[in-house]
C-alpha cells in the first residue's frame, strides 16, 4: 500500500473532521518516527502531545506486552491493581485526593464539570468560568467550556452555566463571578490558545478567590501535566493546590486514558453510582500509565525536561534574535508556541517536508512539544529545520 492508496480509503470511509496533511506514519521511536514511504521525521508535536515519552518507549511497550498476556480488560466493579496503583502514584506525585479514571481529556473535563455542578448544587451555584482561547474538548461539556466560538458553531444550544474571562486579567474573572459561581477553570498554559502562560500574580489571585467566595479552582492539565513544563503538573509552578485536576494525553504515553482527580477536602461528593465509564482504568492502560510514572523518574526526566526547557528557551530567544518574524517565544519547559507575524500554517507544511514535525495553532503560533526524552542535539537539528524553513519563507 502507498500513501495516496490510503488517502484514496479516507476519501471513501473517513468522517472529514480533520485537516489531513497527507503524511502516513507507519512507525515511531523516540522523538522519531517514520512514513510509509520509510521517510524519516523529527516529531516535535507527537501525537498532539500524547506520547510525551517519544514514541513506543521501551517502558510503555513492555509493560503492555505484560500486561496484555495476564488481562487487558475488566470492569470497574472489580477491584484492579493497576489501578489503585496508579492513582496512588498519581496522588503521591500531586495532592490528596480521590481519582477518576476515563479515556480522554474532554471525559476528563466532563467529570471536572460534573464535580463542580456536585459541589454548587448545596447552594443552587452550577456556573463555570473559564478562559477565553482555551480549549477543553469536543464533547458538550468540552465545547461550552472552551472560550472559542469556532467550536461550537453549529452545535446550538450549548450546555449553560459557562462564562468566559481573560488570561492574566484578575478583574475580568472577578466580573463575570455571580452568586451562581461553583468554579473557575482553566489551563495553566494554554495549549490550543496560542501557548499563552497564567502569571504568578494570575492564578494566585484565582486561588484567593476561590477561597474568598467557596469555590473550586480546577486546572485542565491535559497537555500541560506529566513533567512537559519542568514539573509533574504545571500547577506546582504556583505555590498552590488546586481543587480539581484533569489529566490525559501524555499519561498513558501513547494509550488511550484520562482521569480527573478531586481534592481530599471536597469529601464525599462523588459517591456510588454519580459517575463512570466502561473503559475507564482498566489494567492495560493503567499498566502504561505506571510505566510512564517509573519512566519519568528513574530517567530524572523532570530534571532534564526543566535543563532542556531552559536550552530549548534560549536557543529559540536566540533564533528570535536572527527571524524578525518571530514576535514573542511563548510558553515553558518543552511547550513552547512561536509567536509569528505571518501565517503559521505554510511554515508547518514546508517544515514537514524537511522532515521536522511541528503544529500552528490560532494562524499564526508555531507549536513545538517534543517529548521528554528529546536530545540537544535533536532539538538543535529541529531548530535547524526551522530556521531553513523561516528563511525560505521570507
Ligand atoms: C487542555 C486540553 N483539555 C482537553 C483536551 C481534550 O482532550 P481529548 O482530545 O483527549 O478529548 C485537550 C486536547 O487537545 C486539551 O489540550
């Protein structure tokens, strides 16, 4: 088979949701991976932030080939080692609290909404404020959440309760409090919004708040969590805890999971019956998420993910400094969103076809994650690329 053969099967069978680049990935190790043509591609952008690890990362891989022979599947009214075990490492590597184990980040989110409508009922409180340009999934409960009017076009009506405020403008969030607030939520770094990053001053001014009128703070770490921004979770930059945590993508490194994790001092809120999900947390992919968890820390991965973060800073600021067409470096660690003055999109393209993987989002913001596991040298080759790409395209 050959690429068009199957662009020629999506054509035919493939709901056209998603913009196709026309490259079919057959194989990936590391921050590498390989089309069908056996052309060879630096990934910069790994599976949407998924396989924070790299790809098939020998960790993961052999946790599900073992997993895999003993059981892959049971249902959550059986008890699972895997996991119990993995919240638990979840748990230790956060703050007290319960979790909740689904298979994405929207399911994710849509567990956070639900805790948050739990914890206002009391008090006849369900609204939600979140950010505008954030991003929180394609589900109901995703896209009302989701401060962007691009995904909820033709979905009318959307599931009420939501309003939106501005990153980094404490004023604006107090303004759209009412007496009908149950929680604030948001990303720390927003990834889909254009890598914008909350200030110090920003999300401990949202914690005051909460605390000052009784509600819950929840941070989506769908893409920020799992060590990307030189922590285990990007809240941990802020000196605080907050109430609620989405998790995905990068948990799993590569396998479908996702889970919300509520605080210890919220109670018994969730009780038996209120929420579940079939799939959710079952031993196969609880195995490779205690994989990645063992991975992160026997390779000190967020040690060397900050080392990097702070090499891979640099050397874009530098980059900066030669590309007048980079307006700002945004982000943290090994999240980082490009700034441009010009259209992302045709740089995105030409940067694949020199075989260096990376995304745009909001037209004109360059996204590059590439995994833990990256070398310098790797992103000096990436930045390289780049670099090619940008003065090419002048
Ligand atoms: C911050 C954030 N939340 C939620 C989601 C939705 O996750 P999923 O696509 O796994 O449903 C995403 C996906 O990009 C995300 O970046």
């Amino acid at each position: 088979m050959k690429t068009k053969d199957v662009e020629k099967l999506y054509a035919e069978y493939i709901l056209p949701t998603y913009k196709q680049n026309g490259i079919c990935l057959v194989k990936g190790k590391g921050a590498r991976v390989w089309d069908l043509e056996q052309r060879e591609y630096l990934d910069f952008f790994p599976g949407w932030a998924v396989s924070g690890l790299g790809h098939c990362h020998p960790a993961v891989v052999n946790a599900l080939k073992t997993q895999s022979r003993k059981i892959l599947h049971i249902s959550n009214n059986f008890l699972n080692i895997k996991q119990a075990e993995l919240a638990r490492e979840i748990v230790k590597n956060s703050f007290p609290a319960k979790v909740f184990f689904c298979n994405s980040g929207a399911e994710a989110l849509d567990g956070a909404v639900k805790v948050a409508r739990k914890f206002g009922a009391a008090s006849g409180r369900y609204e939600i404020i979140t950010l505008k340009k954030s991003f929180h999934g394609r589900t109901f409960a995703g896209i009302a959440a989701t401060g962007q009017d691009k995904v909820k076009e033709g979905f009318q009506p959307m599931l009420e309760g939501f309003r939106y405020a501005d990153m980094n403008d404490l004023e604006s969030v107090r303004q759209q409090v009412t007496p009908k607030t149950a929680a604030i939520l948001l990303e720390p770094v927003q990834g889909e919004g254009g890598v914008s990053t909350a200030t110090q001053d920003f999300m401990q001014g949202l914690r005051r708040l909460c605390d000052e009128k009784n509600m819950l703070l929840m941070v989506d770490e769908v893409q920020t969590g799992m060590g990307r921004t030189g922590r285990m979770f990007a809240y941990q930059h802020y000196g605080l805890e907050p109430d609620v945590m989405t998790l995905a993508k990068s948990l799993g490194s590569g396998v479908p999971i996702g889970a919300f994790v509520v605080h210890n001092r919220l109670g018994a809120l969730m009780g038996p019956g209120s929420h579940g999900c079939t799939y959710g947390g079952n031993p196969l992919v609880c195995a490779a998420g205690l994989a990645v968890f063992k991975a992160i820390k026997k390779g000190g991965l967020i040690e060397k993910t900050k080392k990097l973060g702070d090499y891979f800073g640099a050397q874009l600021e530098a980059l900066k400094k030669r590309q007048p067409v980079i307006q700002e470096i945004r982000g943290l660690a090994l999240m980082r969103g490009l700034a441009l003055s010009v259209p992302g999109a045709p740089i995105v393209e030409k940067a694949a076809q020199k075989g260096l993987l990376i995304n745009c989002t909001q037209e004109t913001v360059l996204r590059i994650m590439p995994p833990l596991i990256v070398t310098r040298k790797q992103i000096d080759r990436a930045l390289y690329i780049l670099e090619q790409v940008l003065l090419e395209s002048r």
